[in-house]
C-alpha cells in the first residue's frame, strides 16, 4: 500500500467520504466566471479599459511603472520579489500579494486598510514609494493621452466628463476582479470529483484539516476571509516578522491589532514565492513549518510538511490568459515623465 494511503488509513475518521464532505463544509470552489462588483457593474467596454490602464505605465511619475510591475499577469499574479521596485528604485515595505483572485479577499493589502478593489486600485497610483503620482495628474496625463477620451466614454455612457480618478479606480478593479483561477485540482475534488487529488494530496488535505490550518485558510480562497496575528503560539524570527511591522495596527490603533495581518489565500500559492508579508522565506516547505510552529504550536514532521505542500500545489487553477491591449499613443500635449 503506498505510504500515503497508509498514513490516511491510520485515521478512521478520515474516509475518502468523510475527507471530501469535512472539505466541502470548509472550502467552497472558485466560480467559473468573475463575480459582480457591487455598484460597479462589469461591462465589456469597462474590462477593456480597465485592462489598458493596468498595464500602462504613464499612470506613474515616472511612466516606468504600471500595476503589471508589482502584479504581473503570468506569473501567478506578483512579481516574485522580497519586495517590489517602485518610483526612483525605492522598495516598499511589504511582499506584493497576488492579484488573482483577490476579489474574493475580505479586504485589500496586507493590513485590510482598502475595504475592495476598487479602493485599493487607487493606492499604489499615489504612494510615494510605489507610482508616486497624485490624483490630480492621473487625470491630467489621461486626458492628455488622445485616444482615452473615447474609451472612458464606452466604458462610462451618459457621464458629462468620463475621465475621473474614481473612474479610473472603477475601471481597474473591474478587470483585475476578472483575475480569477478556477478548476484547481481541488475545485474539482470539492465538486465531487474523486480522483482529482491523489493519494499524497489527500493526505496533505487531511494533515491540513486535522492540524488546524483550515481554521483560518478556509473559505473560497482558502484565506484572505480574516485576520490573524502573526507568531498566536510563538514569533517568528525578526527576519520574517519585523518588529518594527505592526501589520493592522497602523490602521486601526488598537493594540490588540499589533502584528495582525488579513490572511493570505492560498490559492496558488505554490507559484508565488517569497512567502509572508516580509517576503522573506522563499521555500514553501520552509513556510509551512513556520505556519506550523508559529500559529497552531507543531512541530511538523518532514513528511507532514512535505504532504502539505503536496496539496497546496492542488490550489493552483487555470492561470487568466490576457492579451495584451494596444495603448493610445502619446501626442505632443501629453505630459511628459517626471523621473
């Protein structure tokens, strides 16, 4: 008998039957299509301009950085970095999180301080260390660019003047909620699908059940539906969790928020190394045993860890394939880069 059946016999409880009705009690599967946004209807126009403005780099100061830079579109969503490159080579100071999927997060960045993505779209245009640029000049630039005039006006009809930051911030969210990943191998386990998951992913699940992993990555994102402080057992190294981070707390001042951050989903995770927000560790392995230690108090056995990781890598689903969009050119009026 393989070892990994061996390890799902040694627990009655866990049928195949139990295993999958517990799963379907603490996941749900992705939706095949986006979902709506409220109070911002989708629309094809919308999608396509959000697109175009994601990807266009004269939204910043410096025309050099777009949302694609820090989120990039086939590459699980981010940028792969400890963390990202923003405006005159400056570093924030958290990892980028992924934009799959986040429409389904309970609130945007690390310390939940964008209640959507609309909201959140907004934030990195202005951030002095990410795009450093204002709101006023995103609409300067835009109207200055021939050609957008007329896209805002498909994508807004009946508006007196289409090109408004908050349109702008509309539009984005809109396409990246069409960011989503469905038919993981899980989400065809949790449709009934036997045989979708093998026996080491079906033990991983099981691990990930029984040690308490689930009791925060749960949900249709398998995370991102609450926070959590970071070390509820014991802190992580100063390497990983930065003292000088206080996760939730800058935006609430609650000192029971000190070190509490949204938790990340887990879908695809397997694709979007460096892990946590100091994107500090780069091994998945390595994550899992700092979950282990750090949040439930247990200390994995290679093995365990090594069947997590097993079925964390069922979380990936099908990448969105985008195509690139063919940006307004810039004319003799459009304001020019400030480097």
């Amino acid at each position: 008998m393989p070892a990994a059946l061996v390890y799902l016999a040694c627990f009655p409880a866990w049928s195949q039957s139990a295993l999958m009705k517990q799963a379907q009690g603490l996941f749900k599967p992705l939706p095949d299509t986006p979902p709506s946004l409220p109070g911002n209807p989708a629309t094809p126009a919308k999608v396509e301009l959000g697109k175009m403005l994601y990807f266009d780099p004269r939204l910043s100061e410096s025309h050099a950085i777009s949302c694609n830079s820090c989120h990039i579109v086939g590459m699980g969503g981010v940028d792969l970095q400890e963390t990202s490159l923003g405006h005159r080579w400056q570093h924030g100071g958290r990892n980028a999180p992924t934009v799959y999927n986040a429409v389904f997060d309970v609130a945007q960045f690390w310390d939940g301080r964008a209640k959507d993505l609309e909201q959140q779209a907004g934030g990195p245009l202005v951030n002095p260390i990410e795009m450093d640029t204002t709101e006023t000049h995103v609409v300067e630039q835009l109207k200055g660019i021939p050609g957008y005039a007329s896209y805002f006006a498909k994508a807004f009809p009946g508006t007196r003047d289409a090109v408004t930051f908050d349109n702008v911030r509309k539009a984005i969210a809109v396409f990246e909620a069409t960011l989503i990943t469905p038919d993981a191998p899980f989400d065809r386990y949790l449709k009934g699908d036997e045989r979708a998951l093998d026996a080491d992913q079906k033990a991983g699940l099981a691990l990930f059940i029984g040690k308490g992993c689930a009791a925060c990555h749960n949900g249709i994102n398998v995370g991102g539906g609450t926070y959590a402080p970071f070390g509820v057992v014991e802190r992580p190294g100063a390497d990983v969790l930065p003292p000088g981070d206080k996760g939730r707390f800058a935006v609430t001042k609650t000192a029971s928020d000190e070190y509490v951050f949204r938790v990340p989903s887990l879908r695809n995770v397997a694709l979007t190394p460096p892990y946590f927000h100091s994107g500090k560790v780069w091994s998945l392995q390595q994550a899992v045993g700092v979950m282990g230690s750090s949040q439930l108090g247990a200390q994995l056995t290679g093995d365990e860890v090594e069947k997590i990781v097993r079925f964390l890598g069922a979380l990936s689903g099908k990448q969105p394939a985008v195509t690139l969009p063919i940006l307004p050119p810039s004319g003799a009026e459009t304001p020019r880069p400030r480097p």
